[in-house]
C-alpha cells in the first residue's frame, strides 16, 4: 500500500522505490520545501528539524516509508495565512538571524518546546534547544524564546 | 506588476545618458594587491527611483551573517537622504566585473567580496561618495526647476525641500531628468556623522523575514533548470588516488545519469605554499540529490596512497611545533627592541610559559555547494562565496571562456569563515559542467566538508616574560605555527622597552586557509593569559596591571595593512568599559571567577570580561560575558552587538572544542559526531556589550570579537578554580 501523509495540510504520496529517501530530502527535492536544510545528514546539528505530529524531529534520517498517516509541519507551514507565528516575530524583534541557515530549524524546535513547556526555565531552554548554530546567535535565540513565552503567557495557545 | 510606462526607472535613464555620471578616484582593493585605480562609481546598477517615489535597492555587498548586506544599502541610502522605510530591496545579486588598465580582473561599482574585516572599510567612502552624488542630482534637478540656488535647498527623506517657501519635490517627481545630470565632483559634500539618518540606529537584517519563513536564500536552495545534482566520492587520505569503483552498480541506482572521474590537484596556496588542492574523487551525477548520495555508497571506491601527504598527523605536529617553540634554535626576529636578555636577567621574576592551539575546522553551517552552468561561450555559476570573481576566474581557466562573459550569481552564504574564500568547490563544478556539457549543482556531504577542510593552522606560543617592581621587564615571545608569520605589532610590544618576537614555522603540508581572526587569536591567547599570569605573579589585579601597562593613553604609528596606529588609550577604555559592566572586583560565590582578555584586531579594540563557574569535580559552566568595542563610528549598533555575541562564542568554542585531528593524512573529525561543537547549553546565559562612542571612519567587526575569547576564558577559569589551562581545546582538560 502506497505511504500517504500529510505537509503542512496537504496531502502527499510516496512513490515507488522511495520509501527509503529521507523526509529531508523528500520535502527539499520532491516537494522543493527549502526551507529545512541539510547540515550533517546524522541528526546531529537540528538543521533539518520539522514537527511530525506535533513533535520535533530531525528529519534528515527519517525514511518517508515509515510515516504512512503523520502530519508533518515545515517552516514554510509556520506562517500559512502571511501572519508571522508568535515565534518567528520574536526572532524578528531580536534581530536572530546571522548567516541564517540554522534559523528555520532552531525556531522548528523552539515552537515545539513552547508548545509543551509555555513558560521553560533557563535550564529548560538549554536541555531543549540542542540544535547548532555556527554563527553563535545562542543569546539571542535564548532571548526570543523568552519573548515568545511572553506573549503566550498573555495570550494561550488553543491550537492542538 | 506595475504597469511598464509608470516604471520610470532611474537605472533605465542613466544608463541611456551615458554611463559616466561622474568620475572620481576611489581606493579599489583587489585579492592580490591595493594599488589604487581609477572606478567609475555608476551608483544607479544598485538604485532604481520609481516615480511614486518608492525605492528598490540591491545590495552592494554579499553576506554570509556579518550583515554586510544590510550595511551597504545604510551607507548608499544615509547619503542619498533616502526614506529607509520606501525601500524595497531586490535580494538579487548578480556581480559586476570589469577589466582595470593592466587587463585584472576587478570588481566593478562596490567591492562586493567580502573577509579579513575589510568589507565595510572598502567601502565606505565608495558608497558614501555614490549615495552623496545622487543627493547632489535631486538638489541641482530641483534647484533648475524652482530657479532658485540649489545650496537653499536641503533633502530629508526621499525629498528635496526648499526651507523658506517649504514646496517640495519627491525623489520620484526628479529622478528621470536627474539621473541625466553632471555633477561637479568639488560640490558633493559628505555627511558629518551627527546628520546621519539611517546609520547609527539599529536597523534589522533587509532580509530577516525571509529567513524566519524559509525563503530559499542559499544557494543550496537553488532549483536551476536541467542541472544533475552531484556527490562526489572524495580520496580520504591527502594525495590518495584513486584504485578502483564500481561504476554499474552506481549507474544501476535509479536516478543517477552519469559517473566521472575527477583528477587530484595540488598547486600553490596560500599560506601553506604548496598542497593539495582539490582530493581525487569520483563524482555521480543524477536527477537529484539523495540519488547521487545513494550512487556515491554504490561506488565502493577503493584507494591506493601516494607518498606526497604521506604520514601528516595533527597530534604529533603539535608537539613539533612546541618543542621548535621551545627551543632555542633562533626564528625570524619581527622585532627586537631594547636588550631583552639583559632584561630578563635584571628581572625580579621571570615566567616561562607555551600556550598552545590545536588546528581548526571551518564547519560553515550550510554545506558547500556551487551550481556551474558552463556553456559554449558564456557560463552561469550561482553560488555563495567570498570573492565571486574567483568564479568568473575559474571559468576563464578551465574552459577558456572570458571571465567578463560569465555571470555570477551570489547567494546568501550559511557561513564562510574564510572557507568559502577557497576556490576548490567553484573549480569542481565548473570542471564537471564543462566536461559533461550540462549545468551540475555540486553538494558537498558534511563528511566532504569537515574532510576536505583548509584548516586554521596550528600553533604553539612560548613567551618569556619578567617583572620588575609590579610592571613588565622584558618580553620574548617565539612564536611557531604550522606555516605562516606572527605579526609584530601587538601589544605589549611598544609597551615594553625589551621586547623580541620570533616567528618560526613548522612546514608540513597540512592544507591551510584563512579562519576568523586564527592568527590574532593564537597570539590573543599567548599574550592575554601571559598577562594574567604575570599580574599573579606581581600580586597584582589582573585589571589594573593591565591599565598601568597601557599607560600612557598613547597612539602608535605601525606598519601594517590593516590599521596605522595601535592606541593604547582606546585599548585601555575597553578594559575599563567591560570590567564596569561586569562589576569587577565584586565577591563572587564560591568556584566563580571573572577572567578580562583583549586584543586589537585589524584596527578594532575588544576586550572582554567572562565569568565562569568551576565545581569541585572540574565540572565548568559558563555564566555571563561583558564586551566592550571600539570599531569607530557604529554603523548598525544592533549589528555590532550580534558579532560581539557570535564571534565571542566562536571563540569559546575554538577553545573549548575545535580540533580537527589529523592521523596519517585522513581528517578523524569528519562530522558534528566527531568534533564536538557548542550549543545552548554550553553558552553564556547572556552576553552584554558596550560600544565605545566614536566618529572615527568606521572598522570591522566580523573578526575582532574572536580573538580574545580563549585568554577571558582561560583566565577565569584561573580565577575560579586555580586551574590554568594553556592548551586548547580546554575541554581535555576540564569537564563541560
Ligand atoms: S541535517 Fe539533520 S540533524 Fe543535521
Ligand atoms: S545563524 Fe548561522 S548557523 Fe545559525
């Protein structure tokens, strides 16, 4: 039976012969989902991070034959109506970004620790967000998320 | 769209009246050489004025996170008065080469290349003098128009304004006859600093959204037509050739179109003279990525070994290059002021000390990669990298087609670090395009990257030192790396009556390339912690030994490229600034410390203050950072902060972690699994930063954080637990 799931609400079918490519490689390639990005291909670095149901997950070793039935969450599906997501403005208000490339996996895990744990502590953050950033923008990823579970606090989350 | 016959576009009209506005000479920086040759600052490639007055701007300056892409367009609009917020910016980025008189390559316009700290310098006056001619246009424009004396006139944002009768013209109303004018070269006036707009203030990356929504910004991302992707099998070991491979089973991969073989290259390079070049390897073309990789396992290649790189291993280097530092057998003297044998003897203590530093991978976060589209007599490279015309350079010697004929298209770099300043992954593309007669896109695994890395070298620092009466007496510092010299100019040379500088070097063919700051930090660390060392040993606070060596407040004349002076006073108000803010001399719980650092890097003064926290079990944590920096007038504040923090950190992490190890000729440290790599939770909880108030021309930032992060480390690591640790990476001698 062919392998059905779904990328950022649409529906997606995996080919013959292609149970065994990678989620990362099959949003990049098949779907052209840039935003996930290679790193280091042995899930060490968090680059490719998406959410899998609801979860983060590194998907740079994750065979599509095994997600027959999951939602998949990418970057690009963050922000679906243009309306930044309360994470992505935070890394805006921060001014996160240097080279940038890490940046859509570290706000991947950031939206998921925020959706588990509203309010982390400092050692939350630290045990959760394990993603490498070359550019050193650790502070301010710290800081956003801080900012972020803010304005959760003011305003709670009601999607699932 | 726009309907065409509003799009009035000052470019179009430029372009039409001739391109030579105005001619004026402005210093041009190439690779090999700063001669100084005459531009023609045609302003308008970056700027078009619409008639509704909006502004689409590209940026002149590539980026690879040191937010040079957004500094440019500060520099061109500040001058031109423009209204930053009507500025949409058009993140296309083609490069514009010309031929000087001597037939060189060179960039046309801005220097668009980007390393050694140097961008902003470059081009600065460049951008300031385009974005004040274009003001002077709109202000000679509307003066002819209103029949009034264009010096009544004044512009604010995107407009003329006419003060005493308060009418106005729109930047949009002038642009069209404007962009026809001449102007009087004698009459442009630049800016005073206290009348900048847009410079001074923060302002965000022009291209932040995009990264936070996962626009394809890399070049990686790039989806160009009919082009294979590639991986490439790469010889493990340096010089190795290839043996053999299973071509069918590879070609038996769905997906995969064609195998190549590509041949090792070894040639001149700089600073390690000669090395390899580019690794022998065999590439697999296919319809996508992950077919190439699934080609690349089927090859099973196998190697035979040549004799060239035979036997290079990191580890036992490191210990050459120590003992060489050690020794006595004599090194290039850079300097030699005073009687420093004589000193040392008159001393009351003398300190003997070797502080040594591992080689350093790059790891840019974003793999290399480089499409190459190499046609009959024209070509098309897309890719990220420091120097763009190295691409057209390429094209030029490998398949004899003229460089001005290629166009090369420049992405957002994930990092560079000096590793995309190498030419290897532009050469490979081009080579496979030009060979197999199609556009390729060439990926290069993590493995590739880590593997075929150009190294910062390795280094050992011996310095000699004494004390007199709590002040330094005599200074000889022997310094020895893998290839290359030490600089001369460091303080506390100049500082110091006897004062002698060695340079020795250990010459082996590790390939080597150009880091963040590798050399400033090496002696960073040698002179930082020997400083601490020396206060000690004179019971002195490490602060204040300090401000008493840089006293007098005196600039220095050097001879060096990047800076001619080296001014103690402003080295000095970067200790002060960052020990205030950290609250120096305060009590601390036990097993915290505070360490301070500085350095002065291409003309930039940094100094740091680090507190860490070391338990009885030599566990280390990492708490809180003050910075201070004198980098002239601050550009983008904000901007300089995230550098302060990120090159701050880099350099923790080359302390703490970075070391790629080296064993008979094959890279050990091939992925994040091997070379460990600082994340979160390892960093500072906060980092702060002061900039020093300046109006002097502004200097770079990417580098000058770096350097002086081992010794801040090193040194509260001292203060906190008595551990003192003169041999990186830190983390084989204590826990993180
Ligand atoms: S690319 Fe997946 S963890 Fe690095
Ligand atoms: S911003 Fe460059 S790797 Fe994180």
């Amino acid at each position: 039976m062919a392998i059905h799931f779904s990328v950022n609400q649409q529906e997606v079918e995996v080919g013959p012969g292609e149970e065994e490519m990678p989620l990362l490689w099959f949003l990049r390639e098949k779907l052209r989902l840039t935003g996930s990005k290679f790193g280091c291909g042995i899930g060490q670095c968090g680059a490719c991070t998406v959410h899998i149901n609801g979860t983060a997950v590194r998907s740079c070793l994750l065979p599509v034959g095994q997600l027959q039935g999951s939602q998949i969450r990418t970057i690009e599906g963050l922000a679906p109506t243009g309306q930044l997501h309360p994470v992505q403005q935070a890394w805006l208000d921060q001014d996160v970004p240097q080279c940038g490339y890490c940046q859509a996996g570290q706000i991947m895990a950031a939206v998921s620790l925020l959706e588990r744990i509203n309010q982390p502590t400092d050692q939350q953050i630290s045990d959760n967000m394990t993603n490498i950033c070359r550019c050193g923008t650790y502070t301010r990823i710290r800081k956003a998320i801080r900012q972020a579970a803010e304005t959760h606090a003011e305003k709670p989350v009601t999607e699932a | 769209m726009q309907n065409p016959h509003r799009r009035h576009f000052l470019k179009i009209s430029a372009l039409s009246a001739g391109a030579m506005l105005v001619s004026v000479t402005l210093p041009l920086r190439t690779r090999s050489s700063s001669a100084q040759q005459p531009v023609s600052p045609q302003w308008c490639v970056y700027v078009s004025i619409n008639r509704d007055n909006s502004v689409v701007m590209q940026s002149p300056i590539m980026e690879m996170g040191q937010f040079m892409r957004t500094a440019g367009p500060m520099i061109l609009a500040d001058e031109m008065d423009l209204d930053w917020s009507l500025i949409r910016f058009d993140l296309n980025m083609p490069t514009y080469l010309t031929r000087n008189r001597k037939g060189d390559l060179v960039y046309d316009h801005a220097q668009i290349g980007t390393g050694g700290s140097q961008t902003l310098k470059n081009n600065w006056t460049y951008l300031r003098t385009a974005g004040a001619t274009i003001r002077r246009m709109m202000i000679e424009e509307a003066a002819e128009r209103w029949d009034c004396s264009p010096e009544r006139l004044t512009a604010r944002l995107s407009q003329i304004i006419d003060t005493p009768t308060g009418r106005k013209f729109s930047y949009g109303d002038l642009a069209e006859k404007a962009a026809r004018r001449q102007v009087d070269t004698n009459k442009l006036k630049l800016k005073q600093p206290a009348q900048f707009h847009i410079m001074g203030k923060n302002q965000p990356a022009i291209d932040a959204r995009d990264i936070v929504t996962g626009a394809p910004l890399f070049g990686i991302d790039e989806n160009y037509a009919n082009a294979l992707r590639v991986a490439i099998d790469r010889a493990p070991a340096m010089g190795a050739q290839i043996a053999g491979y299973d071509k069918k089973a590879a070609l038996a991969v769905p997906g995969v179109r064609q195998v190549v073989e590509m041949p090792h290259e070894s040639g001149p390079h700089w600073p390690d003279g000669e090395t390899q070049l580019r690794a022998a390897g065999v590439a697999v073309l296919a319809d996508s990525f992950w077919a190439a990789m699934r080609g690349k396992d089927a090859l099973k290649t196998t190697w035979k070994d040549t004799h060239q790189y035979a036997g290079l291993n990191s580890k036992a280097h490191r210990e050459t290059l120590k003992a060489l530092a050690r020794s006595d057998q004599p090194g290039k003297h850079l300097r030699d002021d005073g009687e420093v044998t004589r000193a040392l003897q008159q001393a009351d203590k003398v300190l003997e000390h070797c502080y040594e530093r591992s080689f350093l991978a790059h790891a840019c976060m974003e793999p290399l990669n480089c499409i190459a589209d190499v046609r009959k007599d024209s070509a098309t490279v897309v890719v990220g990298h420091q120097w763009p015309h190295a691409a057209a350079l390429a094209v030029e010697e490998i398949a004899g087609i003229d460089a001005l004929k290629v166009e090369v298209i420049n992405k957002r770099m994930g990092g560079g670090f000096g590793r995309k300043g190498e030419a290897d992954y532009l050469r490979e593309a081009i080579w496979l395009s030009h060979k197999v007669g199609q556009p390729v896109q060439v990926i290069w695994t993590r493995e590739n990257d880590m593997e075929r890395d150009f190294f910062a070298p390795a280094a050992a620092v011996q310095i000699r030192a004494g004390v007199k009466q709590g002040r330094i007496h005599g200074w000889h510092m022997r310094h020895a790396q893998t290839a290359g010299e030490a600089e001369s100019h460091n303080f506390p040379a100049h500082l110091v009556r006897d004062c002698r500088i060695e340079s020795l070097a250990g010459n082996e063919p590790f390939p080597l390339g150009t880091w963040r700051g590798p050399r400033q930090m090496q002696q960073a660390f040698a002179i930082e912690s020997m400083l601490d060392e020396l206060a000690h040993a004179a019971a002195a606070d490490p602060l204040a030994f300090r401000l008493a060596l840089m006293e007098p407040a005196k600039a220095h004349p050097i001879d060096y490229w990047a800076a001619d002076h080296l001014d103690s006073g402003r080295m000095a108000r970067c200790y002060r600034s960052a020990a205030e803010m950290a609250g120096w001399g305060r009590k601390l719980e036990k097993g915290e410390g505070l360490g301070i650092a500085g350095h002065v890097t291409f003309g930039t003064y940094v100094a740091f203050v680090l507190q860490v926290h070391v338990d009885d079990n030599k566990q280390l944590s990492l708490q809180k950072a003050w910075g201070a920096i004198d980098c002239g007038f601050a550009v983008n504040p904000n901007h300089i902060r995230a550098q302060m923090e990120g090159g701050f950190i880099d350099g923790l992490n080359a302390a703490l972690f970075n070391e790629a190890v080296i064993e008979d000729s094959r890279v050990q440290t091939r992925n994040f699994g091997q070379l460990r790599w600082m994340r979160m939770g390892e960093t500072p909880l906060e980092i702060e930063t002061e900039i020093i108030e300046s109006d002097r021309e502004p200097t770079g930032v990417g580098e000058p954080p770096v350097p002086p992060a081992p010794a801040a480390l090193a040194n509260a690591i001292f203060a906190a637990s008595g551990l003192r640790l003169r041999r990186m990476p830190f983390s084989e001698h204590i826990r993180i």
